[in-house]
C-alpha cells in the first residue's frame, strides 16, 4: 500500500494531468459524437461519453491526495481533514443515475424512431420543422 | 407547522409508487390520485403562502443537516407565489386532462398521470430548492418526464420531438453541471445562499465561465433562442394536457431557474442587456416562426416561446417594476396559454388534424370552446379589458422607465405580429366557411370547469387586477432582495 | 313691410331682366355664329319663339318624379344665385340679397341646378342622357378647379368673400380687378369657356352624338322651365365676371331711373363683350373630348390660377 | 354606485343579456338592444351634467372618469347614432344568424366609444380604446365570411399599429411628466412640440389611424362595407369620430401651448395627409360600383376634410371640423342605412345589378336625395355648413392655399360619386328582377327620416349644433368662440345668411313646383323607363339601356396619374414581403435535432468567446 503511495507520489503531476486530460478528452470525443455522428446510437453513445467526462471531471476535482475515503469511523474522528471531499462522490452518483436514466430513455426513443422511419439517421428525421 | 414544504415532494414521490399498488385495487385509482396529490399541493402552497404572509421565510432543511451544507428548501414570497402558481395550474390541468385520456388503455393512463405528477412536483421542486444541485435533480426529473410524456403518443411525431427534445436536454444537463463544477471549485458549496455570499471573492473569468455555463444550460430549459429548437417539436407533439403544463408550469419552472442563478448567485454586470437582448431575439424569431404556422399546436408552441422571451425582457430591465410585470406576465402566460391549449385540443380532437385551416367554423360545433380560445387570444395579445393587459402595461411603463423606446416599439411592432396570427385563427374559428363534418365531441364537464375557472380568473383579473397584485408586488420584492435572501437562509436554525 | 315688398318686387324686376337678356344673349349667339359661317341666321327674338311653342304645348311627357323636379331645381338654383349677385352697384330694385351670401355660397349654389337636372335626366331611363351626364359632370371637375383657383386668388388679394365688396373696391381704387390681377381673369375667362358648355366643351349635349345629352328626354313645359332657367344661368355667369372682373356695373353718379338705365346699359354692353369670348371661341373650335377637356382646364388654365393665387399674396404682402 | 358606472354597466349587461337571449329567441335581442341602448342615453343625457367627475384607484393607477362640454359634444354623436342604428337594425338584421353576436358586440362597441370619451386618464382611455376596437372588429368580421384572412385581420393590424403608437406615447407622458390624467398631462405641457416630440407624435398617429388619414386609411374601405350596414353607421359615423375626438385634443393643446413656427410644419403635414385623404377616398369612391363601397371611400374622404379642418388649429377650422363630425354621422349614417335598407330589400348594393328604384322606394330615396346633398357639400342642407366654415377657415385663417384647392378638388369630384349612387340605386332603367322590391320597413324608415330632418333643419339653423360646438372649443382651451344661430361669419366678417336662402329656396321651390304641376296638369303623362327617344324608336324588352359600368371613364382617364397611386397595393406588398422575410427566418428552425445541438454549442462557443464584450 505504501509502496503504490509512493509511487503515485512520483507521478501525481502525470496522473492529474492525465485524469483531466481523459475527462476533457471524453467530454471533446461526447461532442465530437453528438455533433458529427448521424447515426441515432452513436448520438446516444455521445450523450453518455460527455456525460461521463463530466461525471470524471466532477470526482477529479473532490479527489486529495493522499485523502482517506470520508468515512467518520470510530477512532478516526479527526479524518476530516485528510479526507476527500464526498460531495462531488454523492453528486456523481446522482448524476450516473440520472444519466443511466436518460440514456436508457434515448435508446428506447431511438427504437421506436427506428420502427417508424426505418432508418437510425438522424438528418431523415426532421418532418417536424418551421 | 404542520405542513412544511417538503410535503412538495413527499407526496408526488410517495403516490408515483404507490400508484401501481393502488391500481391493482381500484382501476381508476391511476388517474385519481395524482389529482389528490396535486390538490394537496395547493393547499400546501396555500397554508405556506399564509405562513409566510405572518411569519417570513421559510427555509427547511432536509434529514437534518444545516443550511449550508444540508438540502434546504426555500419559500419566500417570490418562490411561495411561483409554487402557489404552478401548484394550482397543475391542479387545474388535472382536472382538464382527467377523463381526457379515458380512450387510452389503464395501464397507459397510470404511465401519463404518474409522468405528469412528476413533471409538475418536479418543477415545484426547482422552485422551492435553495440547494444548486438539488434543482438540477429537480431538473432532470422534470426533464426525464417531459421527454417521455413528449413522445407518449408513440406515432412517429411524437419519437422524433421527443428525441430532439431528449438531446438538447443532454445538453442542458451536461453544461448544468460543468457550471456546478466550476461554482462548487470556487466555492466549495452548492447552497444559493451561500454561493451568493461567497460569490464576491470568485476570480471575474471564473464568475463569467460559469454564468455562461449556467446561462446556456438554463437557457435551455427556458426556451430561450437559439437553444429552444426543441420547443415547437415537444409542445406540438406532446398530448395537450402536457402541452399546456409545458407553457404554464415547465416553462415558468425553467424561467425560475434562470432569474434566481442570475438575480441572485452571480452579480455580474451586463447580464441584465444580455437578458433583454436574447430576451427580444427570442420574442422576435418566436413569433415571426408562429405567423406562418400551419399546424395549432406549433403555433401555439411559438407563441409560448415569444412570451416567455417578453418575460427574459421583463427581467434583464431588471428594476422593481418590470420584474413586477415580468411575474405577473408569467401568470398570465400560465393562465391564459394553458387556456388556449385546452380549448385547441378539443378542436384537435373533433377535427382529428391539428392543421389551422380543418378549424374553419368549427365555432359550430364547439360554440363554448371556441368563446374561450377566442378570450383567451384577446387576452394573450393583451387587449383590456383581459388580464393580459397589465402585465404587458407594466413590462411596457417599466421600460419607459429606463428610456428604452426602441425596445417598447419593438415590443409592440413584434405584439402586432402576434395579434395577426392570432386573430387569423379566430378569425377561422368564427367565419370561414365549415367544409365537411367533424367529429362531435363535447367537451366533458371537468374540462368545462377548469377551462371556465381559467378564463373566468383571465377576466376577473383584467376588470380588477388589485386582487392580485399585492402577491405579485411583494414576490419582486422578495426576489429583488438579495441580502435578505442570503442572511434569512444562513441564520434559520431549525 | 312696404320694404319686403319693395323687394320682392325688385326680385321680379331681376328675375325679369335676367330672363329676357339671357333669352335675347342666347339669340344674339346662334345670329353670330351663323353669320360668321356665312348664314342669314335665325332672328334675334328666336329663342322666345322656341320657348313660346314649349310652353304652349299641350301633352308633356314625365319620366317620374325627379324629371318632375328637374325643371324646378333648375329654377330654384337660378333663383337664388340670381337674388345673391349684385347686378347693379347700390341700385335699390336690383339689390336684393346682395349682402347675404357670399362667393363661396354662389360657387355651389351655381352647381346645384346642374345635379338637379342630372337626377332628372338619370330618372328618364335614357342611357345617353346619364352619358352627358358623366361627361358633364367630369367636365365640372376640369373647370371648377381654374375658376376656383381665380377666385381665391382675388379672395386673397382683397381679403373679403363678398361679391359687393369687390365692386366697392373696384369703385373705390377706380381699377378693374382685371388689371389688379390680370391672371386670374385669365383663368376665369378659360374656365368661363367650359362652364358656358360651347365648343369646344360641347360634349356633354352633343346634338348628334348623344341626342341632346341630358335634355334628350325634355320636352314641353319642362324643357321651356329649363330653358328659362339656362338664360338666367347665362346671365348669371357673365354678370358675375362683370362684377368680379370688369368693376360691374350701375357705379354712376346719377339719381334715380336715370342711373340706373344707364347701369343697365353699362352692364349689357359689358356683358354682351364677355359673352362675345365665349361664342367666339366656339365659331372657330372643333369638339374636345371629356378627357381632353379636363386635361386641357388642368393645364394652363390651373397654371394661371396658381400663378394669380401667387401674384395676390405678392399684392397683399404676405411675401413681405 | 356612480351613475357613470351604471352606464357602463347598462351596457354590459345588455351585451351579456342579448348575448344569451339569442339562444331562447333570435327576435328579441334586436329589441333587447335596442332597449338597453336607449336606458343608457336616456341615463346618460338626464342623470350626467357636463363637468362630472369620478375618481377611484384601480392597479395602483389613479383613474378618473367624467365629461368636459368637449366629450359632451361626442357623447350626443355616440349616443344619438347608437340608438338610431339599433332601431335600425332590428328589422335590418331579421333573418341574419348570430343575432345574439352581432348585437353583443355592438353594446359592447357602444361602451367602449363611451368610455373613450369619458375617459381623463390615459389609462381607461387606452383600455376602453381597446374594447372599442375588437369589439368592432368582431362586427367587421361578422360578414366576410371568405376574407377574414385579408379583410378583417387587416383593419385589426392598422387599429393596433395605433393603438399601441398611443399605449407608446402614454407610457412615455407617464414617465416624463408623472401623471396619467389627461388635464394634468396638457397643463404640464405634454403635447407641446418643445419637449418630447414623439408623445405628440405618437399620440396624433395613433388617433388619425382611427380617423383612416393617409396612409394609414387602406383599412377603412373594406372594414366600412364589409360590416353589416347598421354597424357602419356607427362605425363611420361614430367610432371613426373618436379619431377626430383625439386629434382635436391633442392638437388643440399643441396649438395652443407650442411656439407657432415649430407647430407649423406638423400643421402642414397633417393638413395634407387629410388633403390626400381626401382627395385619394374621393377619386377611388367614384369609380365604384358597389354602393357600400362607394360610401365607404366616401367616409375616408369625408374624414380627410375634418382633419383638414383641424390641422388649421384656428377657431373657424376646428369649429368646421367639429360640425362636419356632426353632419357627417347625419348624413353619412342616413346613407349607409340606404345602403342598408336597399341590400335589404333588393338583395344586393351593387349598382351594376339594380337601378331603378325611385318608384319602389320613394321614401328611401328622399332620404338619400337628402343625404346626398348634404354629403355633397350643397345648400341648403346642413353639409353646406361644414364646407363653407372649412374654406372660409382656410382661407381666411390658415395659409395653406394650395390645400384650399385640393379640397375644393376633392369636394367638387364628390359631386360625380354623390351623382353615381342616387342614379346607380335609385335611378336608371328600372329593371325586371327589381319589380317586386318593397319599401323599407317603417322601423328602418324612422331612423334614416330622423338623420334626414337634422340634415335639413342644421342647415337651416346650425347654431343648433354651433352652441354645443362652441362649448366643447371653450372645454379645450379656445376662449371667446361666436356663433349665430342662423348665419355664418368669417374673419373678414363676410357672412352668409342661411335662415334667409333655406326660406328663398322654399319660397322659389313651392311656387315653380306649383307651376310646373297645375300647368298642363291633366295633359302631363307620367311614363316609365321605356318609353324613351333612342332615335325614334320604342327600345325592345331585351335591349340593354342600363348605363352602370365605367361610369366616369372619362374621368378617369383624365385623372390616370393620380389612380396609380395605391396605396392598398403598396401595404399589401409590404406585408407579403415582411412575411416572407419572416418565413426566411423561420427555417432557421431546420428540424433536425444535430442541427439544434449545434446551436446549443455555437451560442455557448460565442458566449465564451465574447465573454469580456458582453459581461464587463
């Protein structure tokens, strides 16, 4: 345990950058999707990439090195300064069921687009315009 | 106390699970309780109002924990007034939509009501929150039932703006929280209150990327433009029961999510023009797209949105009396499209197409429908002596007010606009020539009471707004007033 | 009493002498004509013969009630205008009601005759007789403007509306209006041409063409009754010019009768004159047609008109 | 209860009332109007002196109700048309559905004119200003039943350009001179031109519309001969008055509070606007060939005159335009009830169709003869009066010289359409299809004798209507107005004795009209319309001798260049190119739901990058 501490130590600066790097990388390649990809599923897959960029970001940012997980236990009263901010761990959770329950949405709607227009492209769906 | 406002939300929460136990015993239990549910809202709403009137503010902190770290839940003047509102609105689409749905199979009816029931407690609950991330759940459990009620008629329409809807919603959500991100960094809370306090110390460029994070996000859900391409799909293609809870609950709902993280988290200069302008661009590009609209609804749609710009251009004014005309607009606008989209249902159902010109002397047919789409036209234009008038008088003398001339002109060349389309339709109600028979279906006498108390408040308020009025004035007030907001919530300890 | 008396008797002398010079102008005109065309010509006292025989008819013909009344608006608006024009200048028998009415009042009063006699020639059923009158009336609007135009001008320029008034002003300054103002007697004279309806403004009764125009249906007792009343109309006309242009007539030191024949004589010869413009320029013109006719009273008659409305304010001073 | 409010509320609710009658008995509601009506001026002229007042609070606003001699005078208009028209309508409107509508909406116009001119604060004046225009507008829809699109929407749009032009102005007068009272308004000095110019302007702009001055008067055509004709009446003779009501108001008080050169170039233009107005209503009233149509073109011209007359600001011109509004709503009122009783009667206005009417309704007809010679401006009949007041006036009063004879142009073509509706209706071969009309119904005849009467007695004795007149000058701010009771004066004192011509006229009248019936009285045989010279021979059944088409062509050729201004095409291109500019804009909405996503990121892109420009 102290020994992976250690190593992480070395290379905090690498792995913040690279936790950053991933979330706003995933939050581009979600844009990237929705905006560019016409195929309904894929939009949808967009949807959830941003989303969990988001989410990556949001726990990045509450994360202290070295923190311990913010539980108050019996003999640790004094943990709280060490800890890692659990606020953004609980929003991410409600966001990760919420954005379960958008995708889920989505993928249902895409469904029944596709039985009705049998094609999953999103430029043919626009008889609702003006 | 014996009511709090958590009631709010308990009880929609508590019937959306009960509900599919409760069907089991009494079939028409799908569509009865959410009417008690909604109907306890309003007298939630008003014994809070009452309790507030004597005692101010209440905050009420859930499962314990203190205001600033604790979810709180807020009601002033300003947000007991909007949750008094919609609480009642909701209740009153209720009963329109009560046996609305009876062609529909039970189990479809238990789906509609319990997304409706959500819709309206969720939006209540992005009223009464004071805790940022709070209404963003708020705002999705609106935003997941809004999709899904968007798309409840499962034909190909209702997918399509149902889709559209769902991913600008993706959107709005996304950025939500990217602005919650950055709030939360600079401030280390998502308490309003406290956001507001402590806004102050933020760095300018923070401040601004978030804002404009929150501006867009919120935007969204206020259907302002650019970012209200969903709204004419989803208020067209949504059942009109849901159509109408749209305009006079969902959209008041996102409007209230705008002005409280603009007036009171962020003090930052030039979003007040920002409003106005984005404000008349979407009052403008709203009703110029509503003129040539061939199907109801989307006109309708188009209209909600250019009215609810008007309400953006109330508040980015920004002084006492136009945020005074600003809620009393949003009242109305309620009201009044909440009418229109009952009464343009019923037109739908008998002529079977939603096209403006199968409308033609449907007046025939449907004589007390059509008086009311007509009051309800009047009065949306805000001709007097209807209630639509004040508020549009109001929003005008506080502009007058600022000396902003070319906004009042514009305001009234782009009323003009509205009026042509408007009374177009009336017009084809009354006196085009009828072509061909429609289908008779008399409006049920639920729909019948809760279209006569919507228009009856429409003209009682037009003859006599000073009913209302002191309400409106002290939640401007209330709204207006920052500091009291933030010292009243950091200091109750309940 | 003895006074309203005194007048109505000086209205008959009027009336009388209206009638018989218009009777004896409208002669006077068809003898010069012929002779300018080289015609022995119908004697002078022609045009009381032709009366005499309309009126003496036995059977007349009516087509409804408005070609009853045709005949007595005619009159009535001859009447009137008559009782309101001052034929001679301070002469007790032809006052009249000189001072009651002014220009503005004559101008539609001169107008009224004509609408009477176009709803009786529209009741007639006759489709050339509404045919004159659509010329006639379209015409109107060509010559009114010019004659309008002329008026204001002298209204402005001596700022009054009455008729006597502007005679006392010619006595008084011993200057015809004529030479005061010299274009809006221009402009009367060229409107005066389409008002009198000769050629070549002659359209609207267009003997050959429409039979007659809006008197085709007339006959009898009612064409005499119109016939008095277009004398009386003539001499209207020229007195009016007389007393707005050429300093009228009757302002002469002389008392009593005396006076006034020489009045009258100064009026019929100034009269005879201006009427010679008229008749002369019909001898030598041909036919305009309607539109023609009000395109030519729209030009340079309606250039005159506002040239004197300028020269008047110039007179007055409101250039100053 | 203030009495004021119990008019108000008489009307209310006999709107209501005839509203619901209509579904137990369709026959009734005509009387029930007609009822209510007459309760409410019988009300109005024993319980209400002039130089009432009510105050109350409404909306935090302080309103106040009450009469001045000025709102007295149209009072009298408003109320006199109203009841006569109700009366009229009753038999006119046997037959037609929507009885219930049509009359509720009528009441409800009644009370919004009245609350117009009871009004003397900004507020109620815009609000009832409003209940006054959609209710009319639901009667000028109540006939088209293809054009509302068009037609009704169009008078709608032009009432509400002004009506806001004046909500613009009131909300401006409230900020700058805090007050919403009409009389605080004008003593502080709110109309004058040093100030704030775009108050007076607006508020003038928003009154002429009403008043259908060029070139906002393409409305007013349509909206007058689409309407049932007992709606017009009052519509022309009535509701366009409360155009006049604020012009002569609002520039009254300019005249009199403003440094005359900055006032003369608005004097200038709004006389020529009315000039236009005039001249434009008169020329295309006469080639026309419904009569409907005809008066209502009619109208705007008549209405261009008295705004002629106000522009002139002189005590002789607004007293010109004053009387011209009384005389106007007489004559114009008899003759579109004419209108009505011949469309009634006959079954249609249009003058290609039906001629020849003299002998079937000879009542009708004397009132149009009537009416027709007011309306063309001839003594001895009251119209003569309001023309010789306006040309003394703007002669003698006024500079505008050239405007003189634009008038004069305009009143002296009036004479061909005044011509072309008593030949078109009542003149002219009388035809088969037209043998079995009848005459009017005597509840239609009493009106249209009644407005008749007043033409011929004002003209006779217009100081019957000068006294009222001249009150309601003294009311706006003119000191000193004279007046006799039967002769005109004009600034240079030249007058015109019309008790003494009315009396000539007579005189002559009866003893020609004497004459000429006992000369040859047995010999005189009264024949019809065939039996005429064309060249000798007896015209045949079937040979067309109607003469209604192209009626003034030659005039119309004559006049070609002024007919190619058009002003209804030059609103209706504006309007289809405005909406199809719209329609560019509207596919900025391309429904595809990528597209809109696109939106969200762009908006969000050019906010972040502008962020400095827009949030400093």
């Amino acid at each position: 345990m102290m020994e992976f501490q250690a190593l992480f130590e070395q290379y905090r600066d690498l792995i913040t950058i690279a936790v950053y790097g991933t979330a706003i990388a995933l939050i581009v390649i979600g844009l990237y999707a929705v905006l560019m990809k016409k195929h309904l599923v894929k939009i949808v897959i967009g949807l959830s990439i941003m989303d969990a960029g988001i989410h990556l970001l949001f726990v990045a940012i509450g994360y202290i090195s070295g923190g311990t997980a913010p539980i108050f236990s019996p003999g640790n009263e004094n943990a709280g300064a060490r800890m890692v901010d659990p606020v953004p761990q609980a929003l991410v959770l409600t966001a990760i069921v919420i954005g379960f329950a958008v995708t889920a949405l989505a993928l249902s709607l895409v469904i029944r687009l596709y039985k009705h227009h049998h094609t999953a492209n999103i430029d043919q769906l626009n008889s609702l315009k003006w | 106390m014996v009511i709090t406002p958590v009631h709010y939300i308990v009880a929609p929460l508590i019937a959306a699970f009960a509900i599919p136990l409760l069907i089991k015993i009494h079939k028409d239990a799908a569509r009865i309780v959410p009417g008690i549910v909604l109907f306890y809202n309003v007298i939630v709403s008003l014994f809070l109002m009452n309790h507030i009137a004597e005692h101010g503010m209440i905050s009420e902190t859930l499962a314990g924990w203190q205001a600033p770290w604790g979810i709180n839940l807020v009601v002033t003047p300003f947000t007991g007034f909007l949750a008094t509102m919609v609480s009642i609105l909701g209740f009153i689409i209720w009963l329109y939509g009560y046996r609305f749905k009876r062609t529909l199979k039970g189990g479809e009816v238990k789906y509609y009501e319990i997304l409706q029931m959500m819709m309206i407690a969720g939006s209540i609950g992005i009223i009464i929150t004071g805790d940022i991330f709070n209404m963003f759940v708020f705002i999705e459990i609106v935003g997941i039932s809004a999709f899904s009620l968007t798309a409840f008629y499962r034909s190909r329409d209702g997918a399509e703006a149902g889709f559209k809807y769902l991913l600008i919603g993706g959107f709005a959500s996304a950025f939500l929280l990217l602005g919650i991100l950055i709030i939360y960094t600079q401030t280390g809370t998502l308490n309003m209150a406290q956001i507001a306090e402590r806004m102050p110390d933020v760095p300018q460029q923070m401040k601004i990327v978030a804002l404009i994070f929150f501006l867009v996000a919120l935007g969204i859900e206020a259907e302002m433009f650019p970012l209200n391409g969903w709204a004419p799909d989803a208020y067209s293609q949504a059942p009109s029961p849901t159509s109408a809870t749209f305009a006079a609950v969902v959209s008041v709902a996102g409007v209230y999510a705008l002005i409280r993280v603009v007036f009171t988290m962020f003090d930052v200069e030039g979003v007040n023009n920002y409003l106005m302008v984005m404000g008349f661009v979407t009052m403008l590009i709203a009703e110029i797209a509503a003129i040539s609209q061939k199907d109801l609804k989307r006109m309708l749609a188009y209209s909600s949105v250019g009215q609810v710009g008007l309400v953006l251009i109330a508040f980015g004014i920004g002084s006492n009396l136009a945020v005074f005309g600003a809620l009393f607009l949003m009242l109305n606008h309620g009201v009044i499209k909440s009418l229109l989209f009952m009464a343009g249902s019923y037109f739908i159902y008998n002529t079977d197409d939603k096209k403006i010109k199968s409308l033609n002397g449907i007046y025939k047919k449907l004589p007390i429908v059509s008086f009311f789409f007509a009051l309800g036209a009047l009065a949306i234009i805000g001709f007097p002596p209807f209630s639509g008038f004040w508020s549009k008088f109001y929003i005008l003398i506080s502009a007058a007010d600022e000396k902003y001339v070319f906004l009042i002109i514009g305001i009234l060349l782009v009323t003009i606009i509205e009026l042509t389309y408007y009374l177009r339709v009336v017009g084809r109600i009354y006196f085009a020539k009828q072509e061909g028979e429609p289908a008779s279906h008399k409006p049920s006498i639920n729909a019948l009471v809760a279209m006569s108390s919507l228009a009856l408040f429409i003209i009682v308020i037009g003859v006599y707004p000073d009913l209302i009025m002191p309400h409106i004035q002290s939640a401007a007030d209330a709204l207006l007033d920052k500091s009291n907001y933030i010292q009243q919530i950091l200091s109750i300890k309940n | 009493m003895e006074g309203i008396l005194f007048k109505i008797f000086g209205a008959f002398i009027t009336a009388l002498l209206a009638f018989t010079v218009g009777m004896l102008f409208g002669g006077l005109r068809r003898k010069v004509i012929a002779r300018a065309q080289n015609r022995v010509g119908p004697p002078v006292y022609q045009n009381f013969l032709d009366l005499l025989k309309l009126q003496s008819k036995t059977t007349n013909i009516a087509h409804g009630f408005m070609g009853h009344m045709a005949p007595v608006w005619i009159i009535i608006a001859a009447m009137t205008t008559l009782m309101f024009i001052p034929v001679l200048q301070g002469d007790l028998w032809f006052e009249n009601l000189t001072m009651k009415g002014d220009l503005i009042f004559l101008l539609y009063m001169m107008v009224f005759g004509n609408l009477g006699m176009a709803l009786g020639a529209g009741q007639s059923g006759n489709p050339n007789s509404v045919l004159g009158v659509s010329r006639g009336l379209s015409q109107l609007v060509g010559f009114e403007i010019p004659y309008f135009l002329a008026i204001t001008a002298l209204m402005l320029q001596f700022q009054t509306t009455t008729i006597a008034e502007f005679l006392n002003i010619q006595a008084e300054t011993g200057v015809w209006i004529v030479l005061q103002n010299p274009f809006a007697f221009i402009a009367a004279v060229l409107a005066s041409l389409g008002m009198f309806m000769y050629a070549p403004f002659n359209i609207v009764g267009a003997p050959a063409e429409l039979a007659s125009g809006p008197r085709a249906e007339f006959g009898g007792k009612y064409l005499g009754t119109m016939m008095t009343g277009g004398a009386v109309f003539a001499f209207i006309k020229l007195v009016l010019m007389v007393d707005l242009f050429l300093g009228g007539a009757g302002n002469n030191n002389l008392e009593g009768i005396a006076g006034t024949a020489v009045g009258l004589l100064e009026l019929l010869l100034k009269t005879f004159l201006f009427y010679m413009i008229p008749v002369f320029v019909a001898i030598v013109s041909p036919r305009y047609r309607t539109e023609q006719a009000i395109r030519f009273f729209w030009k340079w008659p309606t250039f005159f008109g506002i040239l004197a409305i300028v020269w008047a304010l110039y007179k007055n001073g409101t250039f100053n | 209860m203030e009495i004021i409010a119990i008019i108000l509320l008489i009307l209310l609710v006999g709107s209501m009332l005839t509203f619901l009658i209509d579904s137990f008995s369709s026959k009734l509601t005509g009387i029930t109007a007609f009822l209510f009506s007459l309760a409410a001026s019988v009300v109005f002229f024993t319980q209400i002196p002039s130089g009432y007042q009510f105050k109350f609070q409404l909306a935090g606003l302080d309103l106040q109700w009450g009469l001045t001699d000025y709102s007295y005078y149209f009072a009298y208009i408003i109320f006199g048309m109203s009841v006569l028209a109700l009366l009229y309508s009753i038999k006119y409107m046997e037959g037609k559905g929507r009885l219930g509508y049509f009359y509720g909406s009528f009441l409800l116009t009644i009370l919004g004119m009245f609350g117009v001119v009871i009004s003397q604060d900004f507020v109620s004046l815009f609000i009832f200003w409003e209940i006054m225009t959609w209710a009319s507008f639901l009667l000028v829809i109540y006939n088209a039943y293809y054009k509302v699109k068009t037609k009704g929407v169009k008078y709608m749009i032009f009432s509400a350009i002004g009506a806001y032009a004046m909500l613009t102005a009131i909300v401006f007068i409230r900020v700058h001179y805090d007050t919403l009272l009409i009389s605080e308004a004008i003593a502080k000095g709110a109309f004058n031109f040093e100030q704030y110019i775009y108050i007076p302007i607006f508020l003038l702009l928003g009154f002429s519309i009403k008043a259908a001055v060029m070139p906002f008067h393409v409305w007013a055509p349509s909206a007058y001969s689409k309407s049932p004709m007992s709606f017009t009446t009052i519509f022309s003779g009535a509701m366009s008055k409360m155009g006049v009501f604020g012009i002569g108001l609002v520039f009254t008080s300019i005249y009199l509070g403003t440094n005359p050169e900055n006032f003369y170039w608005v004097r200038t233009i709004l006389g020529w606007l009315g000039g236009i107005t005039a001249v434009m209503g008169t020329i295309y009233a006469l080639i026309q060939t419904d009569a409907k149509k005809l008066l209502a073109y009619s109208s705007v011209a008549q209405l261009g005159y008295i705004v002629v007359g106000l522009s002139t600001g002189t005590k002789l011109g607004i007293m010109a335009a004053l009387y011209l509004t009384v005389i106007h709503a007489v004559f114009k009122g008899a003759l579109f009830m004419v209108a009505g009783a011949v469309e009634k009667q006959a079954g249609t206005t249009d003058m290609t169709k039906i001629s020849g009417l003299i002998r079937r309704m000879p009542w009708t007809f004397l009132v149009a003869l009537v009416s027709i010679i007011a309306l063309a401006g001839m003594p001895p009949v009251g119209g003569f009066v309001g023309k010789w007041l306006l040309y003394e006036a703007l002669i003698t009063e006024s500079n505008n010289y050239i405007l003189v004879v634009v008038v004069f142009f305009s009143s002296t073509a009036a004479f061909l359409y005044s011509y072309r509706f008593l030949y078109g209706l009542f003149l002219g071969q009388e035809e088969k299809d037209t043998k079995d009309v009848k005459e009017a119904p005597i509840t239609m005849l009493i009106p249209m004798l009644i407005l008749m009467i007043i033409a011929i007695v004002s003209g006779a004795v217009p100081g019957l209507i000068f006294e009222p007149a001249a009150k309601a000058m003294e009311a706006i701010g003119f000191q000193d107005v004279t007046w006799q009771m039967s002769s005109l004066t004009n600034l240079w004192g030249d007058t015109t004795n019309l008790g003494l011509i009315s009396m000539l006229i007579g005189a002559v009248f009866v003893i020609v009209f004497v004459f000429i019936t006992l000369k040859g009285y047995k010999n005189t045989k009264d024949v019809g319309t065939k039996d005429i010279s064309t060249s000798g021979e007896i015209p045949k059944e079937w040979e067309n001798l109607s003469f209604q088409q192209d009626f003034f062509q030659p005039f119309q050729r004559a006049a070609a260049p002024l007919y190619s201004m058009n002003m209804n095409k030059i609103w209706k291109n504006l309007g289809e190119n405005l909406e199809a500019f719209f329609g560019f804009f509207r596919k900025l909405y391309t429904g595809n739901g990528q597209t809109y996503a696109l939106y969200v990121v762009i908006f969000l892109v050019v906010l972040l990058l502008f962020k400095d420009v827009i949030f400093s």
